[in-house]
C-alpha cells in the first residue's frame, strides 16, 4: 500500500506527454500531425484514464485505511533554508484528483466532436491536457510554495483557453480580463506565502498549522499581522473562485470554448480557490476574523450571484453567475466551520453543473445552422424556445441538471444544498435568511433558464435559400473565417450592442423585461422554403450528458448521514481529514429533522419554480396573446410602481449589478488618469529640472566666457577672493557657534 502511495506523484503528470507530442509534432512535422489531428483524442481520454484509475484506487484505499500519506524529497538544502518537493494523499486531494479526472474525461470526450470543426483542434487538447496536469499538481502538492507553482500554471492554462479563439477581439479581451483581475489575488498570495513563511520558518502544511497553532494560542506572534497574511492568502481565493469583489472575469470568460467553460466551472480553475481554503481551514479556523470575513464573502456572493443571473440572456453567463453564487454557498460553508457540507456540495455541484454547461453547448451547437456562428445569437435564450421536439435528449438531461441545482429530492445538489442550509442556520440566523431566499431565487433563474430555452415555440424567423433540412455547417472553421451569407434572419428582438472594453462601460435600459417581450415572438416558416431546423448533437456528444446525468442522479447517495443508515461514504471518506483539521462537523440526524429541513428548503425551490412558471411558462404567453392578461393587470393601480420596481431590478441585473461600471469608472479610468498625471511630471519636471541645468550652464558659460580678459593672474586673483570669502564664512559662522 505505501508502495502504491509513494508513486502518487505520477497522477498530476499522465496528462502532460500529449502536450509534449502534440507540441513538438506541430513544430516538427506539423502537415502530418495536422493530418491526423483526430487521432489525438485517443491518447488524450487515455492517460487522463489512467489517472482516473490511479485516483480512485488511492481513493479505495483512503477509505479502507482511514490515514494520510505525505512523500517528500529535498530540492534546496543549506544551513538557513530547505525547500522540498513532494505529495500528500489525503481525503481532499483524492476528492479532487476524482472530480477533475472523470469531468475532464467526459470533457475530452465531448470536445472531439464539438471542436473537430475547429483549426485550432490540436491546439486545443493540447491546452487542455496541459490543464489538467496543473490542477492535478495543484491538489497533490505538499506545501505552499509548491502550490503557488501550479497555481500559477493554472492561471496560465485558463488565460490561454478563454482567449483560444483569440482573433476575436472580445475573446482577447475577456482572457485579459481574467488574467489581470487574478493577478490581484495571486500577488495577495504570495504575500500571505512569504508573511507565513517569516512567522514559522516553515512552508509545509504539518509544520505551519502546528505552529501557527500554537504561536496563536500563546500570543506568541502579533495577531494583527497573521490576519493579514491569512488574509491575504484568502484573497487568492477570491479571485481564483470568482467571490466577491474580484467576480468580474467570470462571465466574461464564457468567450472560450464551451468545453472549456464546463471544466473551468467544475473541476478546474474556480475549483482551485474552494480547494486553497479547504486545505488551508486548520490555518484559518484559529483565526476568528478570517473564518467570519470568509462566510462574509461567501454569503455576498451567493446573494450577488443570484440577484446578476436572473436577468442574463447569454445562456452561458447566466450559467456563470450560477456557479459564482454556488460557489459562494460553498465558501460560506467553509467559513461556518461547515468542512463535510463545503466538500459534499463542491462533489454534486461539480457533475451537475459540467452536465448543464455540456448541456449549454449542445444547445448552442443546435442554434448555429439557423443564427450563424454568432455568440450574441446562438447563445440569446430570448432566440430560442420550443427546442424540446428539436433535441429531446438534451433537453431531459438539462432538466435533470436544473432540477439538481434547484435542490429538488433526490437529485444531488439538493442533499449538500440541504446541510449547508442547516448548518447555516445553527450559526447565523441572518446568513440563513440570505441562503434561504438565494436557495428560491436560484430555483427561478434556473427553471426561467430552461422554459426560456424549451418552453413555447422557437421565437425566431429565419430563412434558408440554400440548404435543406438535413444540412451541415460544421465543417466550416470558427478560427478567423467568416460565416456564410446563405441565411437571412429576421429578428423582433433587438440584442445587445456587443461592445468590446476591459469593463463594461455602458448600461442598457430594458424598457420590458424578457417576460413581457418574449410572448410577441413567433415562429415564421414560410413554405416556399426549405430550412435548416435545430438538430440533436451526435452520440459523443450525448454520451458524457447520459453519464453525468447518472453522476447528477445518484452521487448525492455517498452523503446520506442517518443515525440507523450506515452508508455515509463521505464522513467515512473525510475521517482522516476531519480527525487532523478539527472542523465543526455534524452528527447524524434522524428522520424527523431531515424531513422538517427538507420540506422548509423544498418549499423554497418549489415556489422559486412556480414563479418562473407563471412568468416564463408557455401558459403565460398564452394567456398574454389573447391579451387576458394584460386586461387584468390594467385594473390595478398598482401596475405602473410593479412595471417601475421590476425595470430597476432588471436593469440592475442585466448590468451586471454596476459593478463593472464602478470598475471602470475608479479604476481603469483614474489609473488611465494618474498615469498621464506622472507622465506630465516626468516630462515636464523631472526631464524639465535636467535639461534646464544644461541650458543654464551653457548660458552661464557663454556669458562668462566675454568676462574674462585672458589673463591667468587674473583668473588666480578672483579664485583665490572667492576661496578666502568662503573659508572667512566658515570661520565665522564656526565662532558664533
């Protein structure tokens, strides 16, 4: 057994060779690595396979044994400082090597045919290949500075993948985005790294909790400067896991590919930030400030994130906000002492959102043949509707994923979703208000997300003079080239201005919400014509969708925790990490308090869904054509400060909450402001200061030059007048002192 364990740092590097290949078969022989370009899928879903295995073996074995296993090698040795390398097998790395392994093998195997269109294929799993190394290295590290190395590769890896199709100047700038508001956390990190490093003397994790630990306790260390360091360590995983403030690259980020998007969401690079806290809570939870600053975040976030998805059009950010506001429930589970929760709902929200964006994807890949390959259009659910005859499967397996993320039994988010609201109210009856009326707004933005999407009729004229029903257009490359001219639309909705800035800059008034716009909509075939309908995805497409729906149906089972149940595979599985990190855990419950909890949090998603029902459902539009509706809303008095208070909270939604306006406004504008400030200065003072000596002295020297008379008796004279006044001065002055 340790034998397998003490060869676990070949995990992280499975994935790494086909970069390599790929990488020097580009550069080498590129017409015959690009001619058989398909063929790299294989070795790709291969190793990533075989890690999957490794991992879970190790997970097996971890729950069977019940310890924690650290291998280390020395890489720097002096009298004053020793840097080793290593990897520690415990209950959170074997979580995570099981989440990213088996998304991204669902991944990969959906972007064989997603991407093949695409001519940056190799491209692409060569990144993504490269992704899941970094992030596998990240969670087997051994101590921070080893963490900070992957983190860094991290980061890399997403700025690479959000700016894949980076000919596109909003891609470009959306990777921008991402990198420059990261490197705010990152920089935060490394402080808290070398803060902590200075305290202890020590970069192991053992080693720094122990001794934060007692130095803490002693008052042997000044507790205002380990807050800061902890502090800023957090502030990394604000900014990897898209937390308040640092949110804002987030929805920018669904630029990239959409299987990108997927892993980035569930397994990867938010991912990494939930992971940074968990490993580092003993450090944390010593610290009362911290612990209270991190539920803090986290409860802003879960609202935040709601309160921006519920007006989104772009299915793909709507998605994105979702994942920062449960992100945000995780963090706030993490912050209460909550380990087991946190953990539990980072496992079912990871399947269940990778399904909804693959799901995403599917959807988007459907549209493109009738809007072209425009983002703005072919991901607009206002466009959409009445897909369900069109893609049936992807639509059941949608809806399982949104039923999931609603929290509705016995789907897998619904029994982590559960606990955290539990624990959330034994320690902060406010933070559990917060979370309970997130938990019914969650419900609405996701189920208006599907009805906006299924629901009804498609909502969009189109024509095709060139195709037929059965017609392709995806062998045509998204890298650089223009989209055929053959389809001609005809919108009634007017979309988004597509603007491309570091923030976004401008607002849009929404004089009518989607509710009352998308009921107009119809659809207009007109028989002289044939069309290009929305079509299912191929079968490699809909393969990792079946799986995940399973992983979405039963990976809530491993949380069960009754008193007469004994299947509670996560505690069984966490014993080793619960037993060293000492987080508040909870015991057991009976029947009687889990169906009173369940019915008080099922009630709020089952009325978060009946108002996005009433809303968006096909009922309404119904109802709204035949102008019932509208004659009875007329009647009240009311109806002008409803229309008034629901246009403030739309526009504030769409708008991203200001916030980016507010960025942009104190930030990118007044640094753009202080930097033409200094550069005044520079020019004109510093520069002005320099060159005004050289002009004086040559001046001075002309001037003095039609003084002298030529003569050395003279010049001797003068400089030794000078000379005696100056040491008479000294003199003096000297004396009165």
């Amino acid at each position: 057994m340790e034998h397998t364990y003490k060869y676990a740092w070949i995990i992280p590097f499975l994935p790494f060779p086909v970069t390599m290949l790929i990488g020097f078969g580009l550069l080498l022989i590129p017409t015959s690595t690009k001619n058989i370009r398909r063929v790299w899928a294989f070795p790709s879903v291969l190793m990533l396979t075989i890690a999957m295995v490794f991992s879970a073996n190790l997970s097996i074995q971890q729950i069977n044994g019940n310890f924690i296993y650290q291998y280390l090698w020395s890489w720097t040795v002096n009298t004053d400082f020793s840097l080793e390398f290593g990897h520690l097998i415990d209950p959170l790395t074997s979580i995570m090597s099981i989440l990213i392994t088996t998304v991204g093998i669902l991944v990969l195997i959906y972007s064989d045919n997603y991407m093949s269109h695409d001519q940056g294929y190799l491209r692409f799993f060569a990144y993504m290949s490269f992704f899941t190394t970094s992030m596998l290295g990240l969670v087997t590290s051994s101590n921070l500075i080893q963490i900070y190395i992957f983190w860094e590769l991290v980061g890399m890896c997403s700025y690479l993948l959000i700016g894949f199709w980076f000919t596109r100047p909003i891609a470009a700038s959306a990777c921008q985005k991402a990198f420059v508001t990261n490197r705010i956390g990152d920089f935060g990190l490394l402080l808290g790294i070398l803060g902590l490093y200075w305290i202890t003397g020590s970069l192991e994790f053992r080693d720094l909790f122990k001794i934060v630990n007692n130095l803490v306790h002693n008052n042997g260390v000044d507790s205002l400067f380990v807050t800061l360091c902890a502090s800023f360590l957090f502030l990394g995983a604000v900014a990897k896991s898209a937390q308040f403030p640092l949110h804002i690259w987030l929805p920018d980020a669904m630029e990239g590919p959409t299987p990108i998007s997927a892993l980035i969401h569930a397994a990867t690079m938010v991912a990494a930030g939930i992971f940074l806290v968990a490993r580092l809570l003993p450090l944390f939870i010593v610290i009362p400030y911290i612990m209270n600053l991190i539920s803090l975040i986290g409860v802003i976030t879960v609202l935040l994130g709601a309160t921006l998805a519920v007006a989104q059009r772009d299915i793909k950010k709507s998605l994105a906000y979702s994942t920062m506001s449960q992100l945000g429930y995780i963090m706030l589970a993490l912050g209460i002492g909550s380990y087991r929760a946190a953990l539990f709902h980072l496992i079912t929200h990871a399947y269940s959102k990778a399904l909804l964006f693959l799901g995403s994807g599917s959807i988007i890949h459907s549209m493109e043949p009738i809007v072209g390959y425009s983002p703005d259009k072919s991901q607009n659910m206002v466009l959409m509707g009445g897909l369900t005859k069109y893609i049936p499967i992807t639509r059941i397996t949608f809806l399982l994923g949104t039923l999931s993320l609603c929290g509705i039994p016995p789907l897998a988010c619904f029994w982590s979703k559960d606990e955290i609201l539990n624990d959330s109210w034994l320690y902060s009856p406010i933070f559990a208000i917060i979370a309970s009326f997130t938990a019914g707004l969650t419900a609405f933005y996701m189920f208006r997300m599907y009805l906006l999407t299924f629901d009804g009729h498609l909502r969009i004229h189109f024509q095709n003079y060139s195709s037929t029903k059965n017609s392709s257009f995806y062998s045509i490359s998204l890298w650089g080239k223009e989209v055929p001219k053959a389809i001609t639309r005809n919108f009634l909705l007017s979309t988004m201005n597509n603007k491309v800035s570091f923030f976004s800059k401008d607002t849009y008034q929404i004089d009518n919400n989607v509710r009352n716009r998308v009921g107009y909509l119809s659809t207009d075939f007109r028989n002289k014509y044939t069309y290009t309908y929305p079509h299912e995805s191929d079968n490699t497409m809909l393969f990792p969708l079946l799986v995940l729906v399973l992983f979405t149906l039963f990976i809530g089972s491993i949380g069960i925790d009754f008193d007469r149940i004994d299947f509670d595979l996560l505690s069984k599985w966490l014993t080793p990490s619960t037993k060293f990190f000492h987080p508040n855990s909870n015991d057991s419950s009976d029947w009687y308090d889990f169906l009173k909890n369940a019915v008080f949090s099922v009630s709020i998603a089952l009325f978060g869904l009946f108002i996005a029902s009433i809303l968006y459902g096909s009922v309404y539009s119904s109802l709204q054509n035949l102008n019932l509706v509208n004659s009875f809303v007329k009647k009240s008095r009311k109806r002008i400060l409803l229309d008034r208070v629901k246009n403030v909270i739309y526009n504030w939604s769409y708008n991203r909450g200001y916030i980016d306006i507010f960025y942009t406004k104190i930030f990118s504008v007044s640094v753009r402001e202080l930097a033409k400030l200094i550069q005044f200065f520079d020019r004109h003072i510093i520069d002005g200061i320099t060159n005004g000596v050289g002009v004086a002295s040559f001046f001075v020297g002309e001037g003095i030059k039609y003084i002298g008379g030529g003569r050395i008796s003279s010049y001797l004279f003068l400089y030794l007048s000078y000379v005696s006044i100056l040491l008479f001065n000294f003199l003096f002055y000297q004396k009165l002192q």
